[in-house]
C-alpha cells in the first residue's frame, strides 16, 4: 500500500519534516516516491508548505495518508470558514 506520510529531516533537537509518498513497508527515513512537501515545527507559526493538487492526486489513486499528514492539511491547508459579515444598522 501507498501512503503519504512525514519523513524526517534536520538535525538533532531541531525537526523538520518533509511529507513524502511512500511504499507504507519501507522505514521513515529510507526510500520515496514523491516528495510533495515539507512542514517546519520550529516556526511561529509553523511553516508548512505542500502541494494540494499532488495530495489529492495519490489520495485518488488509493495512497493513505498518515494520522499526522491527515491532521496537518486539516489544520493548516484547508481554508478556515468564513465568518458571516456583521449586520449593521444604517439610518
């Protein structure tokens, strides 16, 4: 099976990730097909930065994302609903 998963990259103490396709057989850190991105923890606000089009390509072809990738685009890729403009009253 295919999956979309982080793959870690930076030295010790200081992550960052790299969102990757992947054989879900092979280690986290060993080979990939794609990288589609990559996410910065360290940051404030965390920097992510990833290619939705390619997500939802493999995601139509059948790869699963991980627990982690799943939540990362739910939290920081997909647009925030908008807020419903204020009534006013003008006399």
């Amino acid at each position: 099976m295919v999956a979309i998963r982080l793959r870690r990259a930076g030295s010790k103490k200081r992550p960052f990730f790299r969102v990757v396709v992947t054989d879900s057989r092979a280690a986290r850190d060993s080979s990939f097909v794609e990288i589609l991105g990559h996410y910065n923890p360290r940051t404030k606000p965390a920097l992510v930065n990833v290619d939705t089009e390619r997500v939802n390509y493999w995601i139509s072809k059948g790869a699963q994302p991980s627990d982690s990738v799943r939540t990362l685009i739910a939290r920081h890729l997909t647009p925030a609903p908008a807020a419903a403009p204020a009534a006013t009253d003008a006399k």
